[in-house]
C-alpha cells in the first residue's frame, strides 16, 4: 500500500524537515511544537519523548493523548488533495498536520 510508507516513517525524521520549512520562514521550534501540541494533546515532555523514541508516525498518532476536537474544522489542499475530503482516518491526521505547518510557514495565524 502506498500509504505505508508514510505510516512507518519515523515522526523523529520528520520534525526536522517541518523545522527547517517554517524556519526559512522566520517562525521558531516553540511555534512548531505548539502547533503539534494543539493537534495532538501531547505537551512538550511527551512530544520530545516521542521524538526520542524515534516513533513512527502511525504510533505517534495512536499514542496521541486526544487529537483536538476542532482539528476536523481544518480544510484547504496539501500535495494536491483537499483534507478534508480523505477517507484514511491516519493520513487524514498526518494531512492535517502537514497543513498545520504549511499554514504556520506562510504566517497565517488560524487555519480552524
């Protein structure tokens, strides 16, 4: 399945691939993880342990303590699809993530 690799990257490789994007953007690690944190219920300690951990992404979202209940309010189009309009319950959340941090980058303050 396509989506499996997506699924069994580590979350660990792909933090610092979204550092690095909103960082050439003049944005920082603490927008970053309080962008991750009201997606994911993780707080900062959990978020670094999960990093550590070098979790996959599909763990990473399992183990999330609740994912925000306004995230479904998210929409807009990340590598030509619309997210709010995926069916996979797991990409539909690593999407808005995705969308979260693109948002972050280009300034935009809300995206819910």
């Amino acid at each position: 399945m396509k989506n499996n690799k997506i699924f069994k990257m580590p979350f660990s490789s792909v933090y610092p691939l979204y550092l690095k994007k909103i960082e050439r953007k003049a944005r920082n690690k603490s927008e970053l993880d309080a962008v991750i944190c009201w997606l994911t219920g993780y707080d900062e300690a959990a978020l670094v342990s999960q990093i550590e951990k070098t979790v996959d992404m599909e763990t990473f979202f399992q183990e999330a303590p609740q994912i925000n209940p306004n995230a479904p309010q998210i929409k807009g189009v990340i590598c030509g699809v619309r997210v709010e309009d995926l069916q996979d319950p797991l990409m539909q959340k690593i999407r808005w993530l995705d969308k979260l941090v693109d948002d972050l980058a280009k300034g935009k303050t809300k995206t819910v």
